[in-house]
C-alpha cells in the first residue's frame, strides 16, 4: 500500500481577538497520492487558503497533524520545514511573487541557487523556454505582461521538480483567455513531472479538470 504524499489529520485553526474566538477550520481530514490533482474550493472567506498555507507549513495548525513527503511538519521546526519547503514544494501565487529587482531569468534561477546548483543559469532558461519566454530571458517582471509574470512564476516553480506544487488562485489576476494558457501549461508541466497539484480555485472549469475536488464550507470539508 502507497503513502499518501499529504496527510491532514484532524486540523483545527482558530484565531481569538479581543472579540473572541474564531474557527477558521474545524477537523480537516483528508489524503493526497502522488502524483494526484487536487482542487480546493468553497466561498470566499471558507478557509481555503489558509488550509493551503497550513500544507505548506507556512501557517500553523491549532492542533491536528500534516505530514508532507513523510515529514510531521509540526514535529520539527520553522528552519527545518523551510529546509523540506525549498526540497519538495513548488508555490504558485495569485499575485505572481516574482522579485523585481531581478530579470525573468534571476527570478527562476532563485530557487536553484538556494539549493547549491552549479547549472543554475542553464536549468532557468531551459525550463523559461519551456514556458514560452526565451525571448524574455533578461526582463524584469515590471515589463511583463500578467501571463508572462505567471509563467515566469510556474517556470521558477517547476524547475525545481517539487514534489507537491501549491497553488493559490493562479488565473486570479489574469483575463480568462491568458488563465486559460496558464492552467494549460501547469497541467502539462505537472503532467510532465508527476508532480501532486493542490490548488485553491473559484473557477469551477478549473476544478473540473483535477482528479479530487475538497470543497470547504464554514470551515469543514463538505462530505
């Protein structure tokens, strides 16, 4: 029997202010496998994103326990969990993330020089031709269009080879002809990878095209 590359096991995250406390999830329970497309929707304000932060450790649960690529993410700490971040997660952002003072190729070559390797330069513009941008290699993200930026930012992600990308909203902030372009090409790259996608979406066509569909209501995984 497979190990399920995520496991969420009974997460909880509450948040209390002077008005008191707020459940934003309550009991989150579910596995991923390998290689499997998972859509995370609900409402606006459901806790989507926020369950996508927890995956990713960046945020942390109330109680409850998340193992990614076999790691108990909460038994170990902040510096060895951004250590498992940059081995085996891809991230890509509604907002695109790219850094502005550096070019399209900087901007790839990043995550790669972080990790020690040598063929840096080669690898980013290997994989920003593999999305389309090798005529763009020495622009900065300011020049770009907003389907550039994004692909840029799949390309950063994916020349990695994550084992699990992360994606919040990626056609957020693009028309629906560019989004169409760039769902197309991180199914294809993820096809190509055999990575496990986990992307928070409102776009029912885009859910649609996931093998899993974890819908969030109030909080909870609708059953």
């Amino acid at each position: 029997m497979s190990v399920p590359i995520i496991s969420i096991e009974h997460v909880y995250k509450s948040v209390t202010d002077s008005t008191g406390t707020l459940d934003i999830l309550q009991d989150i329970d579910f596995t991923l496998e390998a290689r499997e497309t998972a859509a995370i929707v609900g409402a606006s304000g459901s806790g989507k994103s926020t369950l996508l932060s927890i995956i990713a450790g960046l945020d942390t649960p109330t109680r409850g326990t998340v193992v990614l690529a076999g790691q108990d993410l909460f038994a170990i700490d902040e510096d060895d969990r951004a250590a498992l971040r940059a081995q085996k997660v891809g991230f890509v952002f509604q907002s695109f993330q790219l850094m502005g003072n550096l070019t399209a190729l900087e901007n790839v070559m990043l995550p790669l020089e972080l990790a020690g390797r040598r063929d840096s330069r080669k690898a980013a513009g290997e994989m920003l031709a593999r999305v389309g941008l090798s005529q763009r290699l020495g622009h900065y993200p300011k020049v770009l269009s907003g389907g550039e930026q994004q692909r840029v930012a799949l390309a950063r992600a994916f020349v990695v080879q994550p084992a699990v990308l992360l994606a919040d909203e990626p056609t957020g902030s693009l028309d629906f002809a560019t989004g169409e372009t760039v769902m197309e090409l991180m199914f294809d790259l993820n096809r190509e990878q055999g990575t496990t996608l986990v992307l928070v979406t409102h776009d029912a066509g885009i859910a649609a095209r996931c093998q899993r569909r974890i819908t969030i209501e109030a909080g909870r995984v609708s059953r």
